[in-house]
C-alpha cells in the first residue's frame, strides 16, 4: 500500500494543454512544411525534452552534439512553430532594458550581455551552416520613449548604466528616430547594433529540422500525464516515451505541467502584422529598410519592426493570463485596438491593413530573473525569459544540457546569477495584485501609448 501511494504521488495529471490559437501571420510567404510524425507506441531514450521551441531544440541540439550515441526524442504539443517561440516578434535581444545599479547589478548586467551574445552567436551560426531561410538581419534596435518623462524615467538610467559597462549605444533624438523609421511619434531612443531580426517561425522551424541525427521529434502529441520514477515517462494520446531523464522546456505551462507553480508569471501578448507596404507607402514611410523598436514600457506601448519584405509588425497589448486562453472575440478587439494606435504612429500609411493578428505567451518573475536547473530527480527545466525567449531561452536550453551532463561552462555561472525567482504569494490575492499593478500601470504611463 506504501508503494502505491508513492507512485501516485509522482504521477502529474497536465492541467492545460497547449492549443493551436491561430495562424501566425509569420507564416506568410513560407515554403510548406511536413510535420514530423505524431508519437506512437513505446519510444525509449536516454533524454527526454517536452517542448520544441527556442529552449528545447537549444537543449536537444547540445546533448546530441555532446552525445552523439545517446537516443533524444523532443515532444511537443503544436507543430513547430505555432507555439510561443513562433508568435514572438522576432527580435535576438542583445542586453537587457533595465540594468540596476551596483557592483551586484553591474556584474548581472555583463553576465547576461555574455549570456544574449552567445545565443545570438549560436543561432547565427546554426543559420549560416544550414541555410536557414529566416530573414536574419543584424540591424540593431531603437530602444524609444514617446514622451520627454518617459525618456528622464526610463532611457536616461538605461544610458548611464551602459555608459558605464561600456556597452556601444548612441542616443537618438526625435529627429534621428524620425530619420531611421519614418515615425515623428517618439520623444528619444537608445539605439544599440548587437540585436538581430528575424522571422522567428521560419527560424524555429529551421532549427527543428536541420537536428542532428540522434534526435528524435514528435508534433502534434500532446502530453497528458508524466510519471516519475526510476524512469520518466511522458503519455500522450497515442503512445508514450520512457527516458532515464526529463528536460521541460514549457516556459508559460510549466505550471500547468506540474512545476514551480508558484514561481512564474504567465501573460499573452498580441501582435498584428500589416501587408506589405506598396511602393508608394514605403515612400511615404521613408526611414530604412528595416528596423526594430522596443517601447521604453512595453506594458503600455508598442514594439514595432519594419521586416525585410516591407510589413509592419505591431506588438502591443500583454495581459495576466494564469488560465493561458484566448477567445475569437478577444482577438477581434485586440485588432481594432491595434488599428486606431497603429494610426496615430503611421498617419502617411492610411489604407495599410493590419492583416494578421494574434496572441501569445510568455513567462515572467517578479525579480526578471529565470527558472533554471534541477526540479528533483531527474528533471531539469527552465522558463521565465522575460519577453527575451529567442537569446535568454536558447542560452538556457544550452547551459540546462551542460549542467544535467556535468559540463564545464563559464557562461553557467552567469545564468546561475539570474535563476532566483522569488515565490508568488497564494492565488486569489496574487491575482488580484497583478491586475490592479497592470491596471495602474497602464494608467500611470498613458503618455506613452
């Protein structure tokens, strides 16, 4: 009887599953792909990873090039890239917007600028090698501020803190903005040269086919029930794997599948992105080819981009979203608000429309630092990227296979430096607290809507 009930007490029953919220409008324009078979039957592996975004390909990636004679299979609910790491917007953060102060935040300021440059270096290296069709681009960012408070509350720290790291930055006024994107909307930014865009879609979905051999991946195969044991075993509807170990690479549904559910923060956020701008629009626009933008507050203002084949992306719109659900009408709404906000910035552009819109989560903490490193036997995971999931998701995929394979890697005690994220206070009063910070904060920074 004691043994029945330490078997129940490792078997997790997945609370919600992932569901296919919409086409992404990234996908336009892409070749047509085959998905990789759905999991049936008994599949055994040494490793096991649950999800197939940015942080477990990283993860897969690693461990197979480290062993090359070890079985890897790679499961996911979606087909690669309908999942958050496909619904993102496309940019490979370079450092972090807010560095604190201090010698401690200093040296957590370098410590993540190693950890976003190796995943940028990692990925672009992936790309080049195999050819990845993914509009990479390594144009920088603008990191803006609509108004002049704004730009004293949040771009003037941001400048001194990489003034003093040494972090190669220019400040750009309202004409120089103006000059680079077309828009006179932004009061000053802070341009930074070491981000990449991309087409995050074509991106995952490269790096999922281009695996190395003994990596095995199952789409569409949601998982249901994980038991732990002396083996790991991850049901879905038509078969199961059997692993000696578990990587969980599920970001936002790490709670729903049964890990520190009281450490993350899960929100959506939604996007739109236009149709290609006609000739006569893009002379209109003027500014380049192609740019980035993070709003100095992304809880009340938009990021936007300029991609290579001439859309505007519109990002705008992160809500507390602990059931991790979006309805047709809330998207419906979610396009209309777009709409009138994406006038006031693009007045020249009348006529452009907003043809895809769409929602998706990511993870946060309440100190900005990441879930990463052992969670019991066994088990590995990581999450909480805090809106940085293509670089500080790929960096930890990595460094979560270096430290299960005992490893040396100088970049871990970088990551290690920021995988402290504090407990949540218990449900309802959390919830509670998240919409009324959220609902101030959108009051309190109106000015730069």
């Amino acid at each position: 009887m004691a043994s029945f009930k330490v078997m129940i007490a490792l078997m997790t029953q997945v609370r919600i599953l992932p569901r296919d919220e919409g086409p992404i409008g990234w996908e336009t324009g892409l070749p047509p792909r085959t998905p990789k078979p759905q999991l049936e039957g008994e599949v055994h592996a040494e490793w096991a990873v649950l999800g197939a975004g940015f942080t477990g390909l990283a993860a897969a990636r690693r461990l197979a090039q480290a062993r090359p004679d070890d079985r890897i299979a790679v499961i996911d609910a979606l087909e690669v890239g309908d999942g958050a790491s496909g619904r993102n917007s496309g940019f490979a953060i370079d450092h972090a917007h807010t560095l604190g102060g201090g010698a401690a935040a200093e040296e957590n300021a370098r410590g993540q600028k190693r950890l976003y440059a190796a995943a940028i270096n990692q990925l672009r290296d992936i790309v080049e090698k195999n050819e990845i069709e993914c509009d990479w681009r390594a144009v920088g960012k603008i990191h803006a501020a609509v108004s002049a408070r704004g730009a004293d509350k949040y771009l003037r720290p941001l400048l001194a803190e990489l003034d003093h790291i040494g972090e190669e930055h220019e400040w750009l006024d309202r004409a120089a903005i103006k000059n680079a994107t077309g828009m006179a909307h932004y009061e000053a930014g802070i341009y930074t040269p070491g981000t990449a865009l991309l087409n995050p879609v074509a991106l995952v979905r490269g790096l999922a086919d281009t695996l190395p051999s003994n990596v095995k991946l199952y789409e569409r195969s949601p998982v249901t029930e994980i038991e732990r044991g002396d083996r790991i075993t991850l049901v879905a509807e038509k078969g199961r794997i059997v692993a000696r170990k578990l990587f969980v690479a599920g970001n936002a549904y790490l709670p729903a599948l049964g890990f520190a559910p009281n450490r993350l923060v899960p929100f959506v956020a939604f996007a739109s992105l236009s149709d290609p701008m006609t000739k006569v629009q893009r002379a209109a626009l003027g500014g380049k080819d192609t740019w980035g933008l993070t709003p100095a507050n992304a809880f009340v203002a938009p990021t936007l981009r300029r991609t290579g084949d001439h859309r505007i992306l519109f990002r705008e719109q992160i809500i507390y979203r602990p059931g991790l659900s979006i309805g047709e009408s809330e998207l419906a709404n979610v396009r209309e608000r777009h709409k009138k906000l994406f006038a006031v910035r693009f007045p020249m552009l009348e006529g452009l429309e907003l043809a895809h819109t769409w929602g998706g989560y990511l993870c946060l903490s309440r100190n900005q630092d990441s879930l990463f490193g052992p969670l019991g036997d066994h088990v590995w995971a990581t999450g909480g990227f805090q809106g940085n999931g293509v670089t500080r998701g790929t960096t930890a995929g990595t460094l979560l296979a270096d430290l299960a394979m005992g490893l040396d890697n100088p970049l871990l005690d970088d990551m290690m430096r920021i995988a402290r994220p504090p407990t949540n206070p218990p449900r309802p009063f959390f919830d509670i607290g998240v919409y009324l910070r959220t609902a101030w904060e959108a009051w309190a920074e109106r000015d730069e809507t």
